[in-house]
C-alpha cells in the first residue's frame, strides 16, 4: 500500500495539505518499506506588482471600497479553508492510489474530499514524529493489530494485486 508524506524538507512531516510543494510516496507493506517518489506542485503566488484594482474592476479610480469592484469581488469562486481548488485538486488526483497522507496540517474541506477518495489524511502526534519514525510505527501496526479501516484498506489492496 501507498503512504504519503507532505514535507519541505523530505526528512518530517512539516507541511500544510494545501501548501504542500513536494510530498514524498512510500509503498509500505507487512514486510517493509521503501522509498519510491516525490510529487512536486509548482506553487504560484501571484503577488501583484503593481495597483491592478483598476484593471480587475474596471473602476477608474482604483479605490478598494468601489461598489463595483466589491459586487465582481464577490461573484468569485472562493475556496474554503483558505485552500485553492485547482491546488487541492491536483494533489488528490496524485495522491488517489495513496491508502494515507500524512500532513502537518489540513483543511476541513480537502480532508473531505481526500477522504471521499479512500486516502485518509493523518496529523502527527507531535513534531518528534519524522517520517522514518511514522513508516517504522505504521509497519508495526501492520504486523500486531492494525485498525478496523486499515485493516480493510490492507485487503482492498491485497485484492487488487491478485485481480
């Protein structure tokens, strides 16, 4: 099975879902564990550089507070939890053969969502808890009494190796 880790660094788990620009993928079984990829997400941040209130409300004046720029403002898509769509999206697409992800944190609604796809998405107890530390603990679940949902997600995956 596949286990996920959002990281900066690839050695802890120290990065929000949503702002995750590499997370590192494992395939873990009862046996062992080994590396096998990095996903990387470009993150852009548009920061303006200049005064674009004018451009994108098409207000002459350029003032924040212009009723025409607050009324196209809130036509907007937003997303919640101060996620983007497109950003989540894109990881849980990535991330869909994953059985969990382990992140530092995550919002509400990409928990949802990566949930709804089989990935359960886990927070570390504390931050002492690298991703050498996690494998090694997860193995060893595996091999004494694994809970009901790993359990279950340990036989769909069996399942689908021998379909």
């Amino acid at each position: 099975m596949k286990i996920a880790f959002a990281t900066s660094d690839r050695i802890n788990v120290n990065a929000h879902f949503g702002w995750a620009q590499e997370i590192d993928v494992y395939e873990i079984s009862e046996s062992g564990y080994e590396f096998l990829e990095t996903l990387s997400f470009n993150q852009e941040v548009s920061q303006p550089t200049e005064d674009t209130t004018q451009k994108e409300s098409g207000c002459k004046h350029g003032k924040s507070d212009c009723k025409k720029a607050k009324k196209e403002e809130a036509v907007k898509p937003k997303a919640k939890d101060g996620e983007s769509n497109d950003k989540v999206a894109q990881k849980i697409a990535a991330l869909s053969d994953c059985t969990i992800v382990y992140v530092a944190s995550i919002g509400g609604t990409a928990a949802a969502k990566l949930i709804k796809k089989g990935v359960m998405p886990v927070k570390p107890r504390s931050d002492k808890e690298d991703i050498t530390y996690l494998l090694n603990k997860l193995l060893q679940t595996l091999k004494d009494n694994p809970p009901p949902w790993l359990r279950k997600a340990l036989q769909q995956d069996r399942e689908e190796v021998v379909v």
